[in-house]
C-alpha cells in the first residue's frame, strides 16, 4: 500500500501542485448554469406534494402546530402489501393455518370432541378455534386495508383495494368464515332443533380449505430464498418445502385410512384393517403409527378382508397418490438442482474463457491471479444473465432500483428528504446510479484530481488519506460515505483527498446531468434541489477549504434543513411561533451559577399608557426611573436566570405582558449615568430580551449574524443619542474613523429628529426586531399574504408577542411609529436612492406617505434609517458609517429631511450633485448627470474607479449613449421610466468578470432597453414607474464565460410581466452556454456583428446627407445647412471622438 502511494504521489505532481495552488488561493465557486437554467423554469410552484403536507400537517399535530386540527381526521392509512406488518399477519396465518392441517384430521378421524374438559386435545382444539375464528374475522378487515398492485402500480384508494379483494379471495373468506361461525354455533348450541341439522364433522373438515392460502406464504418463502444470492440457501429451501408438502399428504392419508378402518369396524359384514391388525385395543398414538406404516409402505400382499371394496380401493387410490406426490416432488427437486447447474455452467463458462484469453496473452502469473480473484468476485456479485426490461413494467424497475440502492443513497440528507417528498423522482434517481466495482489497492479518486462525480461507498473496506500529501496517515473505515456532492451543483472542484480500496469494493457514482434529468421530471422537485443547489453552494464557497470532505457532509446536513421542503414536513418544534419563549433576563453573561438570580419588575396595575401623558403619570407614580430603587406599585420577584414568560405566569398569576423587562428605566437612567462601552452589550441583553446572545429569537431562527447588526444599531443609536462619539466609533479602524465633522452633522439630523424616550424605546425594539422578517421559518408560518419581511413583523407584533416580548411594554404611541416605518420601508428604500437605483417617482411616493401620516412619524422613520444603516457591519457600535461610507449616508439623509419642502426631484439630483461633489466630477451636462449615476451604481469611491468608468463610457457608440442617457435622466413623473432593480449586483458581477466588463454590460443594458421600450409600447395601461427585476441577469454575469454569448443574451431572454412589473428570465439558451470557451470564432463573429452595425450606420448616414444635398421645391428653405447636419450625424454616430472639452473639464 505504501508503494502504491508513492506511485500515485510520484505520477500526479505536477498536476496536484498546480491544482493545490489554486484551490488554496480561493478560486471561486459558483452554481452551475444547469441549475440556474432549471431555477428559471420552476417558478410559481408552492412546494410539497400533497402526501408530503399531510405528513407535515401529522407531525405538526404531534408538536401542537398550527395544523393540529387535522390530527382528528386523519384515518389510517392502507397497509403495504409487502410492509413489515402485512409479512407478519401472513406469517400469522401460515402458523393458523399449519395448526388446523395438523390438528383436524386426526380430531376427524379419532373423532375428538373439541370443548373444555380432561382431554388436553379436546381443549386445545377449542382454544385453538376460537383464536382462529378471532384472527380471520380480522383478517376480513385487514385485507380491505392493504394496498394492491394495478398493472405494476401502488394503489392505495379503498375503492380499488376493495374492487381487487372482490376479484380474489373475497367470496372464498366469507364462506370459510360463515363455515366457522356455524361450526361454532352447532357445536355451543343446546336446542335439539339444531341438534338434528348438526354437521359439525362437515364443517370441520371444510376449514382445511384454507390450506389453499399457502400459496401465497410459499411464493413469498421462495421468492426470499433467491433474493438470498445464496446456492445452498435456494436448494435447502425448495427440499424443505417439498419435504414438508409430502409429509402433510402423508399425514392425511393417515388419518383418512384410520378413519375408513374405524368407519367400518360396526359393519357386521367385513372385518376393517383396523380389527384385523387388532389396532383398536391399542392407544391412540400406536393407532397412528400402523395407519402410517399403510401409508408409507403398504405390506404386501395387504392384510384386508377380502369382501371390503372401499378398503381395497382406498389402498389403490392411496397407492396411485403416493407415487404421483413422491415423482412430483423428486421432480421439483431435480429442476431446481438442474437451474443450479446452468448457472453455475454458465459461471464456469465466462471463467474458463478469461482464463484462456490470459494464458495466450502470455500474462504475467502475479497479474494472473490477481485478474482472476477479481473475475471470481465479480461472478459471485453479479449475475451472469442481464434482465430483460421489456418483462416488468417501469414502475417495477424503479422500485427494484430503490430496493437495491436506497439503503446507500438515504445516507444522504437531500436524497432522503428526497424519498419523502418525491418518491417517483427517487426511484428515477437510484436507476440513474452507476456501480463500479474496485480491486484492492485501486484508487476511487487522488486529491488534486477534478471532481467529476458523486462517490457513494457500498461495501468493501477503505482507505481514506485526508490532504494533498499521497503519504499522510490512512484512516480504514467501512459502510457506506459519500464524497463529492459538490461536482453535483457545481464545476471546477479538486478533491481534497484520496480514497482506495483496501479489499475488494463497490461503489456508486452519480453526475450532475443525470441528477438534472431526474429531477427536472417535477417542477416541485425542481424547486426544492435548486434552492438547496444555491445554498450549498454559498456554504462551501464560504468555507475554510471550499471542497473538503468533511464540510461537505457538514453543509449538506445544515442545508438541508434550512429547504423550504424540510421545513413543511419536519418542522422544528423550537422554530414554532408558539412554542417560542424567550428569557427576559440573565444575569451576568459570563455567569455560570445556577445560583445567581435577577430581579424583574412586576407591575401589578394592568394596561398600556396610552399617550405620553399617562405615560409621564404612570413614571411619577413609580418615582424615581433609576432601575435600583423602589417604585410604589412595583414588586420586586426573585426568578431563575432562565426563567421564561412562559415559566412565569403561573407563578406570578398574571399575563405576560405584565412583566417588564425595564429598557424605558434603563433610557431614563441614561441621563443620571454614564455608559460604558463594555457594559452595553450585557445592559442591553438585560433590557432588550431579543438581544440576548443565547436565547434570542434571532438565535433560535439560526441568525446569529442578524443579531449581531441588531445590536449594533441598538448601540449606535444610543450613542448618537447620548452624544457619544467614542462608542460610536469604538469597532473602527484608525485611518477610516468618522471625522468629527461627520459627526456634527448626524449630531444636527438627532437634533432635528429631536427623539423622546419613547421614540428612542420604539426604535430600539424596531431595530432588535427588524430581521426577524427575513427569517425562511417565520416568513414559512405567515399567511400568504403576510410573507414580506415588512408585513411578518408586523404579524408578530399583533398575534405572536411571545416572539417579541419587548412590544408588549411599547406605549400605543410606540407601536404606531413602528408600524408606519415598517410601512415607509416596505414602500421607499434608502440604500436604492443611495446607489442610483431608484428614481425620483420614488420620492414622489415617498413623500405622498408622508403626507398621509405625520411630520412625527417622518422624523421617526429618519431615526430608524440612521439606526438601520450604522448597525449594517455590526460591532460593538458602527463599524459601516465610517469616514468612507458615512458622507453618501449623511448626504442622503439630510436630502430627505427636506422631503415637505422642496420638489421630489430636486432633492434627487441634489443627492447627486452632493456625489459629484464628493468624487470632484462635473454636474452640468446630461452626460455628467449619467455618468454620476453611474458611479453610484458602480459604488466609485475614488479617482481609478471613475477612470475605469469613464474609459467603458467613451468605449460605446454615441447612439448607445445617447440610449443610456434617456433612460438613466427618465424621472418617472413626468415621462415613462425603467427601474432596474439588482442593477449594482449586476455591475459588481460585471466588473469582478473580466470576460463581461462594465462596458459589455452598458451595451447589453442598451440592447434590453430597446426590447423593453418595444413591448411597453404595445401594453397602454401600463405605471410611470415600471420596476425591471435584474436578478438573474446579475447571477447570469457571474457565471458566463464567453463575451459574445453575453452580447447577444438579451436575443434570448425572455420578459416576463407580472402585474406591473417586469422580470428578465435568462432562459436555458443563455444558461446552457455559459461554460461555452471564449474562442477566436466567437470574436471573430461579435467584430463582424460590429462591422455590420457600423455599416449600417453608414448606409443610414449617406441615405440621409443624400435627401439633403437635393433640396425639395416645397421644403428647401426649412433645410438647415448640410454642414451643420453633417456636424450633427457624426456626433451622434460617432464618427469622431468626443468634445475633448468636455474631457478636459473633468477634475481627474
């Protein structure tokens, strides 16, 4: 084994260096175009399966979710034909069944009578019948319970099931058990009437008939004696069964030959065998041995009364039986020996063959007997006959694929997720598997080789070597792993690893085209692999190794549960909106006592302030606001570290939202007291139990991240507050800190908002709640029409405080400022504006909301912007709003504070100016106006990144140009204009995917405008503002990896409107050649493209300098000059470059 590393150490060096190298240097990951492609076609789907949302409904029921209510309706479901309790049920009816075949004839023949007495028999066979007459009125039952088989299909609907019954043993079960209940009722009956009719050794003798229900168990038995793969074990099984078939014939002959002996042991005409024997003085057993001695071996010549007929023709029908039972038997023994041996012929055949092809070939004899140890393996494993398809049915395939491989595909999290929610797609998936088979010492895979394929472990011992270094220390393991399920949803990875078997092995392997297929047969299933494709992939691109093994198992399993599909059908009881209780408070975070208690303040007097007036009674009445001292109707209550709203109603009798937490104290105390920057962290867990680094909500939603920005808005917003500049800047970087000019002016915007208590209260719960929006399980348990991070918070507010307890203690005036700023920024975005995203119609709604509320609820919603974009970093204060970031911020903010006193408009362009001021450009021309549009868009910060801009800019034809100035100058109040949303993403992809560039980009934009302009124009009743969703053209930037396929996608999208909004679908034209390699054909096809379109510019140009050098009769005079005209058309054209004036006039 040793050797064999060296050797593949040795022969891969070169390669795994360089891969190595660049899987270290952070090459970047990005989802395959197939799944993009795919993602586009599944839109519109809801998700699970019907059967997958009744299993969810099932289980929420048994965690009290907010579907047990259909946990009384639910009924049993049918019984799997072949499932364990139906195999069992049989294997109950065979032991019955074998019982009575056992017991009756010789209660028959010895005519035992069954009943309660001395006679252990007589009793036994009471029992053993009514426990019989019991199991088969039940299995009446059962049998209409269980699924059949319809043409190789599973039908599991009544109306089948009992359509099916009817046509088998339906009739047959009834009159058996109408036998049986009349047998009973003869036999317990005391009336002489029924006395007379008795006839119990009748019935009796019909429940033997049941003994046809065997077949059934027999093809089971056998059918899992092949399965085996085991000679011996179908050989002793088909002996065992005829062995046991003839001694059950053989047993009732014997009881049939005593009884006709007894029969006639009163006639006075014969002697019976049994009295010639003299057998009827002897006991019962003895009895039984000499009607077997007859029927085994009848004795020669038969000692039988020559006058008894019946006697003599029983023994020749015996005889004939007998003979006709043993042939058949030895017969069925023969065959199967006989398939045996041409199996084993036909092994023997293919090994013989291999041999004499190696002895030819003049093989080494080491390589020799290694070939033909693997032949025998193979020819133990599998079967030397391929199976004919064209016999069963497609569904009878699948499932013998499923029955196969699932027991290694379920190891998989999304595969069995898969099994649960899409079994038809699973069965395609276990048929797409391909086995190999290894011999010891190969090699499955070597790190530093490109990942092609998933690896699925079957049986066989491993080596797994762990690193790029061939030598590192071997780990064996065995079972089944899988490795590489990142080559599934994306190309480009190195294994990490290397994997060899140790012994003979076998594996499966699956690749991501043939996944696609199987998947793209339901649009449910599409939905659920693309979303978890998109997720896995972001979590490997931001791990450590970015293809390891490990994280690959790990991200898998925590994806998986965060799928929309996991979430319906196994539903988190901890994520359910009512089970969630969250710990007002702790003591010291650092505390690990289960001793250490904090005080909570019980307000006995229920109800809410109402205004800012009770609310100043309500602080008088409590005295001094300080947190220690004492309060007249406050009482102080000793409570666990842990204790819950939950945990403390029945202690303190009284409704949660009686338990204050005490953040408005902990802001009034704030004038009377210093803060301390390493305190407010833990001040505000204590105060703000949505903040809690343990028990927080955002914790138990698994957003630690969302936490952490919550409360970095909660600091900063106190800081600015309270004036305080270190906190503010405390996480901050020396060389970029705020300057203290910045900070004079967000001093004078608080001073304009001129905060309360109250406000500052309400936009701390809002700023600790705010994310919680955006949370797959809240979002998962809103009503459809709530599923907006805007609205879900606003739901929790109203019915699910146990969520966000903090919104309890918030006054009516409180809440009302959260709700209408919660409503402002569903409406306007801030970060839209501050990018050149959004328009100036947007301000125009902006301010109409405005106009419909108050001038109050506008100041709040600006406290609340100034919260929201300082936490967006996180840090223990603000570590986005410093010096670099802070001036767009400010810029922007103090724009809107005049919102009610200058046009929408203005403050747009103003916001802008402020930019071009910023970055030192020219704010005079349309094309300057663009241009700093642009550098928002583009995020300029500094002197290359305009220059990198402008050098895209002059790159494109003045009639390009011209476009983009149309529409980026559109204000959508006065004329039509396009909003494209995820344009900076689109930008940034552009600028990070040096085969697209900013000015490939400006030249697609132009191209999709001019698509959009032509399909608006056809569509009258369409807004001024008509949003352009841009989504997947950004991610579509990302990926593609030729230029002309780029140029030339928008020929291949397709738009989408919705409403009044556009969504840009990229379609599988586009998505399907993005890994296409930028050659010299496709350059050489885009210079053409250009050629023509210069060309045609041309022809244009001359056509129309030609109507113009020949003046008109009737419109000459109106005809401008034809110096002047040329002038105009090579400036729009291009013909020349631009005013270098205008080049001149920038400040760089």
């Amino acid at each position: 084994m040793r050797a064999a590393r060296k050797h593949a150490s040795a022969s891969s060096t070169g390669a795994v260096a360089s891969r190595s190298e660049a899987a270290d240097a952070g090459t970047q990951i990005r989802l395959h175009s197939r799944w993009m492609d795919m993602a586009t076609q599944s839109v519109a789907v809801e998700g699970p399966t019907t059967n997958t949302r009744q299993k969810a409904y099932a289980r929420l029921s048994m965690i009290g979710g907010r579907h047990s209510k259909l946990a009384n309706s639910e009924v049993i479901k049918p019984f799997h034909p072949y499932g364990a309790f139906r195999i069992c049920w049989d294997i109950s009816a065979m032991v019955l069944i074998v019982g009575d075949s056992i017991t009756l004839p010789p209660a028959l023949a010895w005519n035992v009578k069954m009943g309660i007495s001395d006679d252990v028999f007589g009793s036994f066979l009471w029992f053993s019948f009514w426990v019989s007459l019991a199991y088969w009125t039940a299995d009446l039952f059962v049998n209409m319970n269980t699924a059949t088989y319809h043409k190789g299909v599973l039908k599991t609907g009544y109306s089948t099931i009992l359509a099916s019954y009817m046509r088998g043993w339906l009739f047959f079960d009834v009159l058996l058990l109408a036998l049986d209940v009349g047998y009973g009722l003869s036999e317990t009956s005391l009336s002489a009437e029924l006395r007379l009719f008795r006839v119990s050794r009748i019935l009796r003798l019909l429940r033997l008939l049941r003994i046809l229900k065997l077949t059934r168990v027999n093809a089971i038995i056998e059918e899992t004696a092949a399965n085996s793969g085991h000679q011996s074990v179908t050989v002793i099984t088909g002996i065992t069964t005829t062995a046991i078939a003839m001694a059950f014939c053989a047993h009732l002959l014997t009881c049939m030959w005593y009884a006709i002996g007894r029969g006639l042991e009163e006639s006075q005409e014969v002697q019976s065998w049994t009295q010639l024997a003299e057998a009827d003085s002897v006991p019962e057993w003895v009895q039984y041995l000499h009607a077997m001695r007859w029927i085994i071996n009848a004795p020669a010549p038969p000692l039988l009364d020559a006058g008894s007929g019946l006697e003599r023709g029983a023994d020749i029908l015996v005889s004939i039986f007998c003979l006709a039972a043993m042939g058949m038997g030895i017969s069925k023994i023969s065959d199967t020996l006989a398939e045996l041996r041409a199996m084993n012929e036909a092994r023997d055949r293919r090994r013989r063959e291999v041999r004499q092809y190696l002895n030819q070939q003049h093989v080494p004899f080491e390589l020799v007997s290694r070939i033909m140890r693997f032949v025998e393996y193979r020819l133990e494993k599998f079967s030397s006959t391929s199976l004919d398809t064209s016999l069963i049915s497609p569904t009878l395939q699948l499932e013998l694929y499923v029955s196969q491989r699932s027991i290694h595909v379920l190891e998989l999290p999304i595969f069995k997720l898969l099994q649960e929610c899409y079994s038809d797609v699973f069965g395609s998936l276990c048929a797409a598997l391909e086995k190999h088979v290894y011999d010891k010492g190969e090699h499955i895979f070597i790190a530093g080789s490109w990942v092609s394929c998933l690896h699925i472990t079957a049986t066989g011992t491993y080596s797994y070597i762990e690193g790029f270094d061939a030598e590192g220390d071997a780990a064996e393991f065995t079972g089944t792993k899988w490795f590489g399920e990142l080559s599934l949803y994306a190309d480009g990875t190195l294994h990490q690893s290397t994997l060899s078997a140790q012994t003979f092995c076998e594996t499966f392997s699956l690749r991501g085209p043939d996944l696609a297929r199987c998947v793209a047969q339901s649009r449910g299933c599409t939905t659920m692999f693309c979303d978890y494709a998109k997720e896995f992939v972001s979590a490997m691109q931001t791990s450590k190794t970015k293809c390891g093994d490990e994280e690959q198992v790990h991200c898998a399993a925590t994806c998986c549960r965060k799928n929309q599909h996991y979430l319906e059908l196994y539903p988190d009881p901890k994520t359910q909106l009512k089970n969630i209780t969250i710990p007002l408070k702790r003591g010291d975070a650092t505390a690990t006592s289960s001793k250490s208690f904090s005080i909570l303040r019980f307000i006995r007097k229920p109800g809410r302030p109402t205004d800012a007036t009770a609310q100043a009674a309500q602080d008088q009445e409590l005295g001094n606001s300080t947190p220690g001292c004492a309060e007249s109707n406050v009482e102080h209550v000793e409570v666990h570290p842990d204790a819950s709203i939950t945990s403390l109603w029945p202690r303190l009798d009284v409704s949660a939202e009686h338990i204050n937490p005490g953040l408005d104290l902990y802001l009034k105390s704030l004038g009377v007291r210093a803060m301390e920057t390493y305190k407010l962290t833990q001040e505000l867990q204590l105060v703000i139990p949505e903040l809690h680094f343990e028990h927080s909500p955002h914790v138990v939603f698994e957003q630690p991240a969302e936490r952490e920005r919550a409360e970095s808005s909660c600091i900063s917003v106190l800081a600015l507050f309270k004036n305080r500049y270190d906190i503010f800047t405390h996480p901050q970087a020396p060389h970029q800190r705020l300057d203290e000019t910045q900070w004079l002016e967000l001093q004078s915007l608080l001073s304009w908002i001129d905060p309360d208590v109250e406000h500052m209260q309400a936009v701390m719960v809002l700023l600790a709640i705010r994310a919680l929006g955006k949370s797959k399980a809240v979002l998962q348990q809103m009503p459809r029409e709530m599923r907006r991070p805007e609205k879900a918070i606003l739901q929790l507010m109203a019915s699910e405080k146990n969520v966000v307890p903090s919104v309890w203690w918030l006054s009516e005036r409180g809440a009302k400022c959260i709700e209408n700023a919660l409503e402002i920024h569903e409406l306007f975005n801030l970060a839209q504006m501050l990018q050149g995203e959004n328009l100036p119609a947007n301000i125009v709604q902006l301010r109409r909301c405005i106009e419909e509320k108050s001038e109050e609820q506008f100041r709040f919603y600006i406290l609340f912007l100034l919260g929201f974009m300082s936490g967006i970093a996180a840090g223990t204060g603000s570590r986005f709003m410093n010096g670099k970031n802070a001036s767009a911020v400010i810029s922007g903010i103090r724009l809107l504070k005049r919102l009610m006193e200058c046009p929408p408009a203005a403050i747009y362009w103003g916001y802008l100016d402020e930019r071009a001021r910023k970055l030192n450009l020219n704010f005079s021309s349309a094309e300057d106006l663009v241009l700093v549009r642009l550098s928002c868009l583009a995020r300029v910060q500094d002197e290359k990144d305009y220059l990198q801009l402008r050098t895209s800019w002059d790159a494109l034809k003045a009639r390009e140009r011209m476009a983009l100035i149309d529409h980026f100058l559109a204000d959508g109040i006065q004329e039509q204009a396009f909003m494209l949303e995820f344009l900076p993403n689109c930008v940034a992809n552009a600028k990070a995917n040096h085969t697209v560039g900013f000015a490939g980009l400006l030249g697609v934009l132009v191209d999709l405008l001019s698509n959009l302009r032509s399909s608006i124009d056809s569509m009258p009743n369409m807004d001024k503002v008509i949003p352009v969703d841009l989504s997947e053209m950004a991610e579509f930037i990302a990926v593609v990896q030729n230029r002309f396929v780029f140029l030339t996608c928008v020929s291949r999208c397709q738009l989408q409107f919705v409403g009044q909004r556009v969504f840009l679908k990229m379609t599988g034209g586009n998505w399907g050649r993005t890994a296409d390699p930028d050659s010299d054909m496709t350059s050489l096809a885009y210079t053409l493209q250009d050629i023509l379109q210069k060309q045609e510019f041309l022809e244009a140009y001359l056509v129309r300098r030609d109507e113009q050098s020949s003046p008109s009769p009737f419109h000459s005079e109106m005809q401008p000059s034809v110096p002047a005209v040329d002038r105009d058309i090579e400036r729009m054209y291009g013909m020349y470059s631009a005013d270098p004036h205008i080049v001149r006039r920038e400040v760089f």
